[in-house]
C-alpha cells in the first residue's frame, strides 16, 4: 500500500474562479487487503437493503485501523460475493456473522 494525495473537489465560481481546493491523503488499497475485506462480508446495500456498513469501514476492520481519517482508493475493483455488483469505497455492505 502505498500514500498518494489528489486533489479533488475543485470547483468554480459563476465567474469561473476556482474557490476551493481540498487535498486529502488516499490510502491506496491492494488486492491482498481488498481480498480479505470481501471474505468478511456477504452482501451489498444492492442485494440485501439492510447493509448497514461501508466498505472503507470493512477495510479499516481488516487493516486494524482505528477511526478512518484517510481515504480508501480501491486499486481493482471490487464484486459483491452474492450478486458481483461492483462495490465502491462507500458501498454499504454486510458483514458475515461467522
Ligand atoms: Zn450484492
């Protein structure tokens, strides 16, 4: 895993003035971690709508982070094990109870 920082979220003005840049730091997660995640959920918000976590709090889980203050940067992307819909960062999803 390896730290890069973006910038996102610029935006303009009416006037086509930029007025906000904001750099956050991305966690760029590999497929060793993303795998791991997955083995501990079983659903997303798509195929069960009870799916009350977020993806990156799956991944925090798994990294034994404490509070997230970092944004997750999935490098491959990422199937719900019960119906393949693509997860994203924020998808919420199930954990498994085993
Ligand atoms: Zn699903």
């Amino acid at each position: 895993m390896s730290h890069i920082s973006i910038i996102l979220n610029v935006s303009k003005s009416i006037s086509g003035e930029i007025y906000m840049i904001t750099t956050l730091p991305l966690l760029v997660v590999g497929k060793a971690t993303i795998d791991k995640a997955v083995s501990k959920i079983d659903s997303c918000i798509l195929c069960f709508p009870q799916a009350e976590y977020e993806f990156s709090y799956v991944l925090d889980l798994v990294r034994n982070a404490g509070v997230n203050e970092e944004q997750y940067f999935l490098a491959d992307p990422v199937y719900c094990p019960r119906c393949s819909s693509q997860i994203k960062e924020h998808t919420l999803v199930q954990i498994s109870d085993s």
